[in-house]
C-alpha cells in the first residue's frame, strides 16, 4: 500500500487520508456543509428556546424542525467538521462515538415513532401544545431518524481507507442528500410529502440540512486512491468544470419544472375561478329568476280588481256566505297554482280574515312585520328569511296589498303569500351541477356587525338563520361578502377548512351568495401533476448525470490521446519555439531591416534545425523576387532559383506561391510534390526534404517571404506551421515598426515645422486668437492676446478669460460660447474685454470648430478684432445722418414757414404805414409785427441748422471775432459767472462767417449762464492744433492737417450721457417750458458742419460741460472789416419792374408795395413767364 512506503526516519502519517486531504480541496467543500447543518441545528433550538416559530420553520406555518432533531445536526456538525482535518485520534473517536450514539438514537425514535408513541424528553423543558387532531409537534418524524441513520452508516464507513467500504459511504451519502432533496422539491412545488398522513413529516430546514449533510458526507468519501488517480488522470479543473456544468443543468431543470408547475397550477387555479363565477352567475340568475316570478305573482294579485271587490264585499257583508266560499276559492287556487306554501288574507288591523289551509293559527311576527310598510306604500313586498313563531322553520313570505275599487284607492287588507324556502330555494342552492364532494352554495346576509347564513349547509344541520359570525373575520368568504365585495379567492370556510370561494351579491335584494370548494378537492389534479413532474425531473436528473459522466469519460480518453501526441510533437515545437523567441529578442534589439534579416535566418538555421533559409523580397518594378538574406545549406542552389509572380513552373513553389496570394505554402514531401518538379532534383541532391514559404505583409501588402528547408518529409506539421507563420508576422510587424519609426520622425519634422508657422503666424497677427478643448476650457492664447489684457497665459487659460470680460456681456457671451459647443458650428458675438491699461475694448469674436486627425470634433479656434474704433466711427456716422435728415426736414419747413412770414410782416408794415398815428389798431399791428420777427428769428435758426441760410464765409482771425463777442457775453452771463478768454499770440485765419461765429458763442454763453443759476466760471480758449492720423484713429472725425481749436468750457450742473447723446438735436432742450427753443446747439452744430469743422462735448453731472470745436486754418489773407451801413428810407418812382414769384401772396405783396411807391409792376409766377 502506498501508506507503507515512507523513507527511513520519517514520522508514520495519524492516518492514510491524510496525504489525500492536504492534496485535495475537498474539505472546504466538506467544512461548508458541516457550517450549514450546524447553523440550522442551532437556529432552530433558538426558535424553541424564544419561543419564535419563525426560526424553527421559518413562518411558513410547516412543521417546524423539532428539539430533537436540531440537537443532533450539531452533534453531527461537529463530527463532519472534525473529518475534515487531517486524522487524529482524538478527532477520530470522537467522530465514530457522536454518530454511533447518533445512530442509536434515530434508531429509537424510529421505532417508536411508526408505533405513535412520542417521548417528552424530545424537548426538554420546552412546553409544547399539540393542536387536537393534528400531527404532533416537537417531535423528531420518522423519515428524519432514518436519515439519521443513514448519516450514522455513511460516517462509519468512510473511516476505512478500503475502496469497497468509501465506495458504500458515498453511495449512502448520495442517497441522504437525493432523500432530502426530493423532500426540499416537494416544499419548493408547494404539495410537501407526508402531510395528512399518520405520520410526522420533515420539516423544510431539516430536509435542507440533510442534502448539505449529504453532500458532506460524499466529498468526506472519497477514498485516497481515487483521488490520487483522478488528480493524476486529468485535470482538477476540467473535473470542477463537469461538476459546476452538472450543476448548472441540474439548477435549469428543477428550474424549468418548477416555472412549467407554476404556471400548470396559475392555469389550474384560474380554471378553478372560472368555474366558480359560471356556477355562481347560475344561481345569481336563477335566484334573481325567482325573485322576479314572485313580484310578477303579487303584481297580478295587486291589479285585481274583481278579487279587490271580493275582499270589500266581504268587509262590508261578513254575513254573505256566497262571496265568502268565493272568495276562499280565490285563496285555494292562487295556494295551489302557484306553489305557496300557506295563504293568508289580513284586515287593515293585521287581523286574519281568511287563509289557506285552514285554522292556521296566529301569523308568525316575521309575516306580520310588512304589514305596515306595504298598507302605507300600497306595494308589494318581500318578508325575508325569517323563522315561524308556529313550527320554528324558516320560511319567505310575498306581502300584497289590495286596494279598493279605483274610486278611492284606499287598502282594504294585505295579502300573504308564504313560501317554503325547503321545497325549492334550498334543493337548488344544495345542487351543485357538477360531481363534488366539498362544494356546496351559501347564501348570506348581513345584520349589523354579523353575516347570518340563510340556507341549510352540507357540513353542518339547522345553521339557517342561526349560524352567524363577525363581519371581522377576514379570512371567511361570507364576510367578504357580506361587505360588498365580488372576488374569486382562498379563504377558510364556516368549518375552518381552506377553500376557494366566489362571493358576489344578488341584484336587488338584501342577499349575498358564497359559491366554494375545500381547497383540497379543487387541487388534486395538481398533486397528481406534481408528482408527474417530479418524476420527470428525477428522470432527467439521472439522465443528464449519466451523460455527464459518458462525456468525461469521453473527455479522460480525449486527454490521453491529446498528451500523447503533445509529448511527441513537443521536442520539434520546442525548436521552433527557441528560434520564434530568439528573433523576437532580435526584433528588439536590431533597427536596420537588412541585418535582421540575416540574423533571422542564421537563428532558423543554428537554432531550428532547418537545413536551409533564405528571406527573398519582391521587386515592384520588375515583379520578381531577389534574396535579402540567407543562412544554412546553400551550395548555389538560390542563385538557381528565378521567381516572379507570372505563371511559369519556375514560379509555382511554395516562396511564389506565397508571395502571390499572401499566405503560407508548405511542401512537406518535395520528392512527391509536383509543384517542386522544377527543383526537385537540385533540392534533394542537397538534402532538402521539406519546404515551406510564409509571406512578410506590411502594411496590408506582400513585401516578400521567409522560406525554410528541413531535411525530413512532413516536418511542417499545425502547430509549426502556426508558430512559424507567427515569426514571419513578427518580422513583418519589425518593417511595419521600422517603417513607422521613419514617418513618425518625418512627420515629427513636419509637425514641429508646422506648429513654428502656426506659432509665428499667430504671435505675429494683430488678432487676438484662441483655442479651447472639448471640456469648453481655453488652452492657448497668442501673444497679442497676452500683451492686450496682460496677464499671463496660467491665469488666462481654462475659463481664466472670463475675467476681464465686462459684467454686462459676460452672461451672452458665455451662452453663445457654449451654446457652439452644442453643434457645433462656427459662431461669432461681439462684447468687451478689458485692455491691460484697464480700459474696455470692444471685440468681434469669431469662433471656428476644429477636428482631430480622425475627424472627431476636438473644441473651437477663434480670432477677436477690436472694434472700439469701427464702433465709435459707426456711431458718429449714425447721428451725422440723422442730424442731417433733420436738418434737411427742418430747412424744407422754415423755407416754406418764411414765405408766409414774409407776407405777414409786409401786409402788417403796409398796414401801419397806412394808419394814423393815433389809430387804435395801430398797437395791435405792431405787437404782431413784433411775434412775426420773433417767429423770423426762429426760422433764421432753422436755416442756419439746415445749412441752408445764405452763409458770407471769408477769412477772419478767429482771436478778433473772441474779442468783439467777449463784451456781450459779458452782459449776458452776468455778474455771478467769471468769465475768462485765453487767446493765443498769432492770429488763427479761418474761412467763416464772423456773424455766425458769434452766434455759436453766443449761444454757449446762454446755455452756461442756465446751467449756472447761482454762479460759476466760464471760459472761451483758442489755440492751433494739428489732427494727425492717430488722433483721427482714436476719436473717429477730423482730417489730417492744421486746425483752430476753440474749448469752451463753464462749471454748471453738466450732462449725464443720455443727455450728452441729444444735445445737438432741434428742439431738445433740457429747460422748463418757455425758457428755451432747443434750437441753440443744433445751430451751433448745422454752423460748425458748414464751416467744415467738428464739434465734440465733455461732460459729466455736476462737473460742468467743455465743448471743444475744430475749425479748418486757412493761410493768412486779407479779413473782413466791419462795415457801417445806414438806414435809407423807402425809395419811390415811377419806373416798371417786373416781379417773379411763385409764392402768390408774396407776389401780391410786392406789387402792393412797390404800387403804393409809384412804380408799375409787372407780375409772373416764374422765370419762363417772366422771360
């Protein structure tokens, strides 16, 4: 035996399964099991011990685990445990005495159990009630002692190391866990085994806990010389791989029958309800049926009106005997025809006058107990159930009234139908139409908080009327019903017993009906099934065990073969294995294709073997092959070959034939090959047996081939093959590389010169330009984007750039930026950015979108211009239209409004000069002489604004127009403003007109002495100045060359910018009403545009307003002198003019006028009238 071979000094093993246990993993597995039972052992005594039912059966209201029996799986825990160490013999004793006194026990219970008597030392002061007439609990059940013993019998007969005794143990063990799986099955399916039979079922966990201890036990044994040769015979992990498969199959088949079983059952139980609501709708409609009939019968009897006069001929004349036998043959017929049980005719008092059969004695009080609601309602109505005061049965009773003839409709009695619910109701109730032993129909009411049942029962006598429980009962279908409820469900019936009920109420009535079937019966069928199904499953089980075990051994056989062709195919691939690693450390170290290549085939030949190897590549341009490389055996045979890609013999072996359809060839037989005919001779001559040719591909294309030359036939077998065509992609993959390497520091070079131009373009642009990843964080920025805002590209990147965006376009200028990102597609917005002297600049930014190399979108490069400058100059321009616009408008206007004043002025001076001095009217006429030159002045200054007054515009030094206007700003600032000139020493010439000079002047003056109420300072400066190109840059107007510039500045009140926007428009005035036209400064402006000059305000609140105005210098030419014209009077004559005169009144003025003068007058309305 193997125990007994062991080297001299070596301590004797405690046991001969102790080399298998350190060999195997099995006592993991075995450890798991003994973990588990003795888990449920102890769980179980905690539930007794608490007094939780839970933890002995897990709520599932099953048999719970007894006392007993969880005491004994954590005795046999133990002894599993301890088997699962390397023997001692400690450990050993102790095992055999727990599972033989295990065994002792279950033995006893056994027995005493299938003889019905059951021992109280089973649970030891645990008090237990056992419900009458049903199996006992606490108690160990028989078929848990006889898995006891068969755990005892396993446990003893895996303690031998003989293969005859382990084979046994796992045999018992198999059959304690298939026991206790089929019982787990038949919890799982829901139809557990044993229950309702004499004897005590096992509860779930305990069968549970006997399929692990089942298992333990089987991997427990397992005998030391199986394993060794299983371990030796295959692999341990293709032997766990067949377990877990097994497994997983046995996992879907219990699965599969358990998923076909529910739904068999769903399907069962649904047909079950079906079944139930038909039976149900039956006797709904048939009850309903009856109830109808009855109210028809009382109908009739209602509407009866030679009947009626019966009963009132016999209340008024008792004493009429004829009438009185008639009307009793009413009675008897109506009795016999319809089936009542007895007839009764009251009086209005309740008093019986007649009745059918006779002497029936006092009426029951549940009869009488309608007679008041039908004689008030005049209807018919329905006495229910009730119970008679006379013979205590239950009986209905149809309640009619009659009513006098139609001439007063007032009752004349009741009359009472009594009906014997035995005769019909309760039959039809009790017939169930199919064979049943448990169904049977209820019918109910409810009365207050209770449900009376109002029918004679199968199970149970004289329960109508008197069988009543609580409406609370919740688990009683009569209650669900009685609460309104119409379902199909399982509930407990009025013995206890689970049933399937169909409750619903009975239209127009106070009834409820209770269709059921015990549970027991309605689900039989599916007992039967299950056990079909269990069958079936076990068949499988058995069926899939077995042809898991063909194909492991298939696959034992398979592996044999395998290793035996592996040992002998190993010392060739061992060869081939050296050269692959070997080039491969060449690939790495060597960079120049054409030493590789020698290298490669030095190793094929020192290192494989191989008599012969060459690497030949192929010319592009002439279509044949030429050899790179070479090692081994050559002696002139490759300067023989000539190989091209044509169809020649010579190009048919196995290197053309590689290079041309870019795979492998092999010729493992050049002696028999007939595509080596041509070389046959030459190759064996020199010891070639076998060939074969691999392509070298780069990049997608055949650049050549390795071939190599053995000195056997059929050396190149799959496994060569595959590893050779491997080593000939590894020296392909090194060209690819080298290749690779070559375009990577040329494109390198080209990447690095690119980005240079990128860089020096962009530094060098006057465009601030920036790029930005997909995470919508800037990652570069140009030089002049640093030197604009400066700061440092650290705190610009990332979304740093938002920092020196103005507040008030950072909120749009974020959106359009993000929103791009959406698209994405190029976009473009305009906001402020601060300028590094902390001025804001105006910027067009335009966003593009960029893509990587593959095409994906990578983020945005963009470029912002500064528009400060097109801004300002866009700006200007708008307002010299408008100003223009208006001024074109307002010229049109006072041309047209002068014409007419004109015409008054004239007629008003004729008017005058034709009154007398101390004419009353005279006054009259010269106050509207005086508002007519008031309204002239104001049309004057709309000309001047409109540039279309006629302007005298001759050299003037503008220092002697400062000084001839200074006395009269004087008088009009008055004496609370200070008022200052500062004049230069050389004279400033321009080409204006001095009056309209002073009248810009004077109109600054007026508008400083407002805005200074309480006093001030007031300043007029002339200076020259040159506007250069920068200056016209930087403010938007001018024209390079020479200028008078004249600054007029006061400390008033000043403008905010709104204002400072409108200063120049007609009629803007920011005086109260009557103080102002607002004509000033738009005179002020249309002058200075007609003088070709330019005019610009500073001004802010409170900081007084400076008005600065640039006048085109002229050189030096001889000024305007002021000349003294006189008044001459009127001049009179006798000549002829001829006056042309569109304007009709002003044409009649002048000849008015020059008529009074003595002159004749011609008149015409135009040029071409008066030629």
């Amino acid at each position: 035996m193997a125990a007994d071979l062991r080297h001299k000094g070596e301590k004797p093993a405690a046991h001969p399964l102790s080399v298998a246990w350190r060999a195997m993993p099995f006592q993991l597995l075995v450890r798991i099991c003994s973990g588990f039972v003795a888990l449920t052992g102890g769980i179980a005594l905690l539930g007794w011990m608490l007094g939780s039912p839970f933890l002995s059966n897990l709520g599932s209201g099953t048999i719970p685990v007894a006392p007993s029996t969880a005491l004994l799986f954590m005795l046999y825990a133990v002894a599993l445990f301890l088997r699962s160490f390397p023997p001692q013999r400690g450990t050993y004793w102790t095992g055999l005495i727990i599972t033989s006194a295990g065994a002792v026990v279950a033995l006893t219970l056994f027995s005493l159990s299938c003889q019905g008597i059951y021992l109280e030392v089973e649970h030891p002061g645990i008090p237990i009630i056992h419900p009458a007439g049903e199996n006992p609990i606490g108690h160990m059940s028989p078929a848990t002692a006889l898995c006891f013993l068969l755990a005892s019998l396993s446990f003893l007969a895996s303690s031998t190391n003989r293969l005859r005794f382990a084979t046994m143990a796992g045999l018992l063990a198999a059959l304690l866990a298939g026991s206790g799986f089929v019982f787990v099955l038949a919890y799982v399916y829901g139809a557990p085994l044993l229950y309702g039979s004499s004897y005590i079922p096992p509860a779930a966990l305990t069968s549970l806990a006997f399929v692990f201890l089942g298992s333990g036990l089987l991997a427990l044994s397992l005998p030391p010389a199986w394993l060794a040769r299983l371990q030796a015979e295959s692999p341990p992990r293709v032997l766990y791989a067949f377990i877990l498969i097994f497994f997983f199959l046995a996992a879907g088949i219990i699965i599969t029958g358990f998923v076909t079983y529910q739904n068999h059952e769903q399907n069962h139980s649904a047909g079950v309800a079906r079944q139930l609501s038909a039976i149900a709708e039956l006797k709904v409609s048939e009850l309903q049926q009856f109830r109808k009939e009855r109210q028809e019968d009382a109908n009739l009897l209602s509407k009866n009106a030679p009947f009626a006069a019966l009963v009132q001929h016999y209340q008024e004349h008792p004493e009429d005997q004829a009438n009185t036998q008639e009307l009793q043959e009413w009675l008897n017929k109506f009795r016999a025809h319809y089936q009542y049980d007895q007839v009764r005719l009251f009086d209005t008092n309740g008093a019986t006058i007649l009745s059918t059969p006779g002497n029936l004695g006092q009426a029951s009080a549940g009869e009488r107990k309608m007679l008041p609601e039908v004689l008030q309602s005049g209807q018919p109505a329905f006495s229910d159930f009730y119970r008679s005061d006379n013979d205590h049965r239950v009986r209905l009773a149809l309640s009619i009234p009659i009513l006098a003839r139609q001439d007063d409709n007032r009752p004349l009695g009741v009359l009472s139908l009594r009906i014997d619910p035995e005769k019909y109701l309760y039959p039809f109730l009790q017939r169930w139409p199919i064979p049943s032993q448990t169904a049977e129909t209820l019918l109910v009411r409810r009365e207050g908080q209770e449900v009376v049942f109002l029918n004679e029962l199968r199970f149970q006598k004289n329960t109508a009327l008197a069988l009543r429980f609580p409406v609370s009962q919740g688990d009683l279908p009569a209650t669900w019903a009685a609460l309104g409820q119409t379902r199909v469900a399982q509930g407990l019936d009025y013995r206890g017993v689970p049933v399937v009920a169909d409750v619903r109420p009975i239209p127009d009535s106070p009834w409820f009906l209770v269709s059921k079937i015990d549970i027991s019966e309605a689900y039989a069928p599916l007992r039967e099934h299950l056990w079909i199904m269990g069958g079936f499953v076990a068949i499988l089980l058995i069926g899939v065990g077995a042809i898991m075990a063909l194909v492991w051994q298939h696959q034992r056989v398979a592996f044999f073969r395998e290793r035996l062709e592996t040992g002998a195919a190993l010392k060739n691939l061992n060869r081939v294995y050296a050269v692959l690693s070997n080039i491969n450390q060449t690939i790495i170290r060597v960079r120049d294709p054409q030493e590789l290549f020698q290298t490669a085939c030095r190793i094929a030949v020192e290192d494989g073997g191989f008599r012969l190897a060459w690497i030949g590549l192929l010319d592009t341009a002439s279509g044949e092959v030429t050899q790179a490389a070479s090692a081994g055996m050559d002696d002139g045979y490759l300067a023989k070959l000539c190989i091209s890609l044509g169809n020649a013999p010579f190009d048919q072996g196995p290197t053309g034939s590689a290079i041309r359809e870019g795979c492998y060839c092999v010729a493992n037989d050049i002696e028999h090959d007939a595509q080596m005919a041509p070389w046959r001779a030459e190759a064996l001559r020199r010891g070639y047996r076998s060939s074969a040719a691999f392509p070298l591909v780069v990049f997608g294309t055949v650049r050549g081939a390795i071939s190599f030359y053995a000195d056997q036939p059929h050396f190149f077998n799959t496994n060569e093959v595959q590893l050779l065509d491997e080593l000939a992609r590894d020296i392909s993959f090194a060209l690819e590389f080298s290749e690779q390497e070559e375009s990577r520091r040329q494109a390198e070079a080209a990447l690095r010169e690119s980005q240079q131009l990128f860089a020096t373009v962009a530094n060098t642009s006057p465009a601030l330009i920036w790029m930005s990843g997909l995470d919508k964080g800037c990652t570069w920025f140009n030089e002049p984007w640093m030197a604009f805002t400066g700061r440092s590209l650290e705190k610009e990147l990332g979304d740093g750039w938002t920092a020196g965006v103005h507040p008030d376009d950072l909120a749009h200028c974020l959106q359009v930026y993000t929103k791009a990102f959406e698209t994405p597609q190029p976009f473009a917005m305009e906001y402020r950015l601060r300028r590094h002297d902390g001025e804001y600049r105006w910027l067009l930014d335009q966003g593009h979108p960029r893509y990587d190399a593959s095409g994906a979108f990578a983020g945005f490069i963009g470029s912002c211009l500064d528009l400060t400058e097109h801004r300002s100059l866009e700006k200007q321009m708008r307002h010299a239209v408008k100003m223009e616009s208006i001024g074109t408008l307002a010229g049109g206007v006072a041309h047209d409004f002068n014409n007419i004043l004109m015409a008054i002025i004239g007629y008003g001076q004729l008017a005058l000069m034709g009154m007398a001095s101390d004419d009353p009217q005279r006054l009259n006429i010269k106050n509207m002489l005086e508002g007519a030159d008031r309204a002239a002045r104001l049309t004057k200054d709309l000309l001047l604004f409109s540039r279309k007054q006629i302007s005298e515009r001759k050299p003037v030094d503008l220092n002697e127009v400062i000084k001839r206007v200074e006395k009269f700003i004087v008088r009009v600032i008055g004496e609370d403003i200070a008022c200052e000139t500062r004049l230069p020493d050389q004279p400033l010439t321009v080409l204006a007109d001095s009056y309209q000079l002073e009248q810009v002047l004077m109109n600054f003056a007026t508008n400083a002495r407002d805005a200074m109420p309480r006093g001030g300072a007031f300043s007029i400066t002339a200076e020259q100045t040159i506007l250069s190109r920068d200056f016209i840059a930087a403010h938007g107007f001018g024209k390079p060359g020479p200028f008078a510039l004249l600054t007029v500045a006061d400390s008033g009140s000043g403008m905010d910018e709104e204002t400072r926007n409108r200063i120049f428009e007609p009629f803007f005035t920011t005086k109260e009403v009557g103080r102002g036209t607002g004509l000033g400064l738009a005179v002020v402006y249309g002058i200075i545009k007609q003088h070709d000059g330019y005019i610009n305000v500073y001004s802010e609140p409170g900081r007084g307003a400076t008005f600065r105005i640039y006048l085109p210098l002229i050189v030096s030419e001889a000024q305007e002198k002021p000349l003294t014209k006189e008044e001459a009077p009127p001049v009179r004559g006798t000549e002829t003019i001829l006056v042309a005169e569109d304007d009709t009144s002003l044409r009649i003025l002048a000849r008015t006028a020059l008529t009074q003068f003595g002159y004749t007058v011609i008149e015409a309305v135009d040029g071409e009238e008066a030629v």
